[in-house]
C-alpha cells in the first residue's frame, strides 16, 4: 500500500471511531451471563402459630392450678379447725389458771379485823360443795383468827395447768404469804404449794377444789 493510500485508511477509521476487534470473551474481557436456577415452592407442612402451640400447655396449667386449688382449700380448711381449736383451748387454759391465781389471792389475804371480807372472797365463784365446806368451819375459823388477830397477805409466783377434760383442769399454784400474829409481830413470808380444781360450767368459771398439795399423792389436793 502506497503512503497516500495507508494515510486515506487511518482517516476513515478515525472518522467511523470503529476499532477492529479479534479473540475471544476472556481475552476482550467480556463476561457472559450467569444463569441462577429458582428453587421449587416448599411443599412442607405450614408451622403451628404461636397460639395452637401454647394451648394444649395454657390447658394443662389451668388443670394443674385447679387441683393444687382444692388440695389447698382442703388443707387450709383442716389447718384451720385446728388453728381454732388450739386456741380455743389456750384460751381455756389461760382462763382456768387466772380463775386459780384470782382465787389463790382470796384466800391467801385476810385481816382478823374484817373476817366478813375474807368469806365473801373464798366463798365467791365456788362450786355449793366447796361453799358448803366453808360454811361448816366458817366459826371455828373465825375464832381462830381473831384470837390470834392474823393478819396476811399473799402472793402468786407461778402456776401450772392440766386438762383433765369435761372442761375441767387442775392447776397447780404456787405461792407466798406473808403473816404476822399476836405472837409473831413481825411480819414472816412462808412458801405455799396449792392446788385447785377450776370447772367450766357453760359461760362461769368456778373453783370446786382447793388446798394444800399433797406431796404424797401426785396432782392430789390435801383435804
């Protein structure tokens, strides 16, 4: 090819902006296209929602509750009875050993210058076959002390209490007195162990037994 002819080619292509082109896509840099395979649609059985999941366990619970409920119910029932019943017999049993304490004071505490005073106190809340004792020994007794001018005054330092059922307890008291005498003018503190026999008799407390412990006789009252 002359040179006027090579210098007429390379114009022509300037003009068209054609660029010749050889080889193949991985030498000019070409990438063909990628074919992604779509899976099938899940033929898998739909999940349970939230809710039908947690009923058959809300239904169990429920269940569960239920019986604890009535065991419960039950035994707070029970529990009760018995809570009630304690305490009622506490109760009866404080009861009983003040009724004793009460009397034991009564009894224990007298002056020769107002013997009346004295009775009225060891006669009141008593059974008639206690009162009845009293009245027997009432002058024998009034004489004694008025002779001997006596004069006490007692003391409870403690008691003890036993059910012996039938509403009736025996309490155990013990006690001081402190005497003095025509002959002993100077007052003397002397130590008394007492027992009592207190019944409840509908809505009254009485005291049908009194006297000395008899050391001799467990629980047994001197006559």
């Amino acid at each position: 090819m002359s040179e006027n002819e090579n210098t007429a080619h390379n114009d022509e292509t300037e003009q068209t902006g054609e660029t010749e082109q050889t080889g193949t896509p991985e030498q000019t840099g070409e990438v063909e296209p990628i074919s992604i395979p779509v899976p099938e649609p899940s033929k898998a059985v739909p999940a349970k929602s939230f809710g039908e999941r947690a009923y058959p366990v809300v239904t169990v619970a429920a269940a569960v509750l239920a019986v604890v409920a009535v065991v419960l119910g039950v035994l707070w029932h029970n529990s009760s009875g018995d809570y009630h019943a304690l305490k009622n017999g506490q109760a009866d049993r404080d009861r009983a050993a003040q009724v004793a304490k009460d009397y034991t004071l009564r009894s224990l505490t007298y002056d020769y210058r107002n013997l009346p005073a004295f009775f009225d106190g060891v006669e009141r809340g008593t059974s008639d076959a206690l009162r009845d004792r009293y009245t027997q020994v009432h002058d024998t007794l009034a004489k004694i002390m008025t002779d001997a001018q006596v004069v006490a005054t007692g003391d409870v330092v403690g008691s003890s209490v036993e059910a012996r059922g039938n509403d009736q307890y025996t309490v155990t008291v013990y006690a001081t007195q402190k005497t003095q005498n025509v002959q002993q003018t100077d007052p003397a503190t002397v130590p008394n162990l007492l027992v009592l026999t207190v019944a409840k008799s509908g809505g009254d407390w009485l005291v049908t037994d009194y006297g000395p412990k008899d050391l001799g006789q467990k629980g047994g009252a001197a006559k």
